[in-house]
C-alpha cells in the first residue's frame, strides 16, 4: 500500500501526529506500508508551521507587553518561542521517518518542468481558467512520475483538494493521462475505513474490546463528557454569535458597551458514533456530539463592569477521535465542523437591557 500526501493533510497537523494521521503513521510502520510525501509539500509543510510558531510570538510579545509593571510570575511562564530550535524539531522528525522507512520525501524532477509549461498554458488539470497552480501541478506530477517510474500498485492520493483534483469522485481525467494508479481520497478516516486496508489492518481483539464495553448512548456520553474539555467547543461560530448580541445590547439600549466572552460549562446531550477504523490496536471514531454550552458575558461600560450574563447555546460539532483501550478514555479529539444555534429570543434581550438601570 502506498499513500500520498498533499499539503492539506498536513495543515493542521505538521508532525502527523494527531488522531487518524497518528494511525495512518503506525498503521504504515507496523504493516510494511509507505507515505509519500512531495519535496514541494515538505516545504510548504515547514513554511506553514513557521508562520504559525511567528504568529504565536506575536501574541506573546504582546501579552508581555501589555503586563510590564504589573506585579506577575507571568513573564517567567510564557516566553516566545524558540522558533529555530522547534523547526529543528520538525526536520528531526521527519528524518526519523524516513529512516524507519515510514515517509519518503520525493524530490521534483526537473523533466516535468515542459509539462507544467504546456498545461500551464492550455489549462489543463490542475490548472484552471481562474488560477495557476504550480503548486499543486508539480505535486500531482511527481507523484504520478513516481508511481509510473516505480510500477507501484495500490496507490492513494490523499487530499481536500477535490476541486483541483477529483471529478466525480474520481481522479480528474486529465490526471489519469499522467496515470491510472491513483485511488482518491478526501480524509486519511476514509482511506483507514476502506475495505481493502480494513481487511489488511483490523484487529479481532480491538473488536472484542469494543464488544466488551456494551456501548450504549448514556455510556458514550459519560466517556466524551470526561474527556473532552472546553477547548474543544471554543469555537469562531459561538464568539460570533455572541459578539452579535454585545451588539444589540448596543442597539437597543443606546448603551455602548464592550464585553469579555468565555464559554464555561459544556453539556453533553447526545453523541452520535457515525463511523469506526480500527487499526490495529487502535480505534478512531467519526461522529458527532450535541450540546449545551454556558457562555458567560461580561459587559463592560466605560471601562467598568457592567453586567454578567449567562447565556445557553446549543451546538453540534462533529469529531474525530482516538480511542484508548489501555485508559479506556478519548485520548485524542479533533473537531472537524461546528454549528451553533442561539434559542434567547429579542424578549430577553429587552428585560435585560431593562434590568440593567444604566444612569448614562
């Protein structure tokens, strides 16, 4: 088995260390399988975790900033990031992998540089009438140069990139010119789900386990209750909605008013288990949990606290999540969407803004 990688799976996960990447790693390691991953994808690998570590300083050097002359051990628990020393990291890595014969970094061959070119200029996949990706041209012809070069079987090409690449869930035609070796796949949960890695990897004792443990709704919500953390429904939908209500508290009461937002209780309503890989010893999940959160609101008027509120939005996040059968607990969650529904209607709004008595 030979997989892919394009830079979109690694994005988010540049060690290739969480959840199903986890597993994909190990999963190739103890199976004799290989990763392939593109010099140009490395690069754009490191390039990424560099603007990320970069990002992070900044706030960091902000936050110290913010705090001099106030009496505070916080300077001597957060300090910048050594950014060369966590990039050396990243390549050590990486050099392990390749030396556990895990991940081969492939180098661009310079024999495809007339074929860019000429797709280039006809538009051929993966380029388009509204853009030029070298990028992804030089990544798709490597590999496919590679497996053609190497008369590889059972090839899989891992990438969200399915506009550029897929048509009908297929490898785009234009593609399959260069080579028909490729099978595509959206998410690394898919490709470990697929009958032909599962009837390689799947564990009878990991089903066992699983059998062991007579699942049922109220168990599966006690074990991502004490598993999960808030972190993981902190998310950009529920601070929008709420950054939207600060703004009607200022619509409606002719008040300005400026608020500090944190989510503080989570209640697991129901979990929905849509999907599982086992590899191995290992158990990835794909579902979905539903949920009550608490949001606090602070209110703060001309640089004074105003109010507290609390607030309950109901929210959906679907997951992916490893399984651990030593601890028995989610070892590892990432949330792949969320959705936030606010249920506090303009009534409510108006008797809080009522309740408030500003003498402004």
């Amino acid at each position: 088995m030979n997989f892919f990688l394009d830079t979109t799976i690694l994005y988010n996960d540049p060690f290739l260390a969480n959840t199903h990447n986890k597993t994909l790693v190990n999963m190739t390691k103890n199976h004799n399988f290989r990763i392939y991953i593109s010099d140009v994808v490395y690069q754009e690998n490191k390039n990424h975790y560099l603007n990320r570590l970069e990002d992070i300083n900044k706030q960091i050097n902000e936050i110290l900033y913010k705090q001099k002359g106030i009496a505070t051990v916080l300077p001597s628990i957060i300090q910048p990031i050594n950014i060369d020393l966590e990039l050396k990291k990243l390549e050590d890595h990486y050099n392990d992998l390749g030396n556990n014969n895990i991940v081969t970094i492939l180098p661009v061959n310079n024999s495809i540089l007339p074929e860019l070119i000429n797709r280039s200029i006809h538009r051929k996949k993966p380029f388009t009438d509204k853009k030029q990706e070298f990028r992804d041209a030089i990544i798709w012809l490597t590999y496919a140069h590679y497996a053609e070069t190497m008369d590889l079987e059972d090839c899989y090409f891992i990438t969200d990139n399915i506009s550029d690449f897929f048509k009908n869930n297929k490898i785009h035609p234009d593609l399959e010119q260069d080579s028909k070796r490729f099978t595509p796949v959206k998410k690394v949960f898919s490709l470990l789900n697929k009958p032909e890695i599962q009837s390689k990897v799947k564990s009878s004792a990991t089903m066992d386990w699983i059998d062991d443990q007579n699942m049922n709704q109220e168990k599966w919500i006690n074990l991502f209750s004490d598993s999960v953390t808030l972190y993981e429904f902190d998310a950009m939908d529920v601070f929008s909605i709420e950054s939207d209500y600060l703004i009607d508290i200022g619509y409606v009461s002719g008040i300005y008013t400026d608020g500090a937002i944190s989510i503080t209780e989570v209640q697991i309503l129901h979990v929905n288990i849509e999907d599982t890989a086992i590899v191995d010893d290992e158990i990835n999940l794909k579902g979905s949990i539903d949920a009550d959160c608490t949001v606090e609101i602070i209110l703060f008027h001309q640089g004074d606290i105003l109010s507290t509120i609390e607030r309950i939005l109901t929210v959906k996040r679907e997951f992916y999540a490893d399984w651990d059968q030593e601890t028995g607990r989610i070892a590892y969650i990432t949330i792949e969407n969320s959705q936030t529904t606010d249920d506090n209607n303009s009534d409510k709004l108006i008797k809080m803004i009522d309740d408030l008595r500003i003498d402004d």
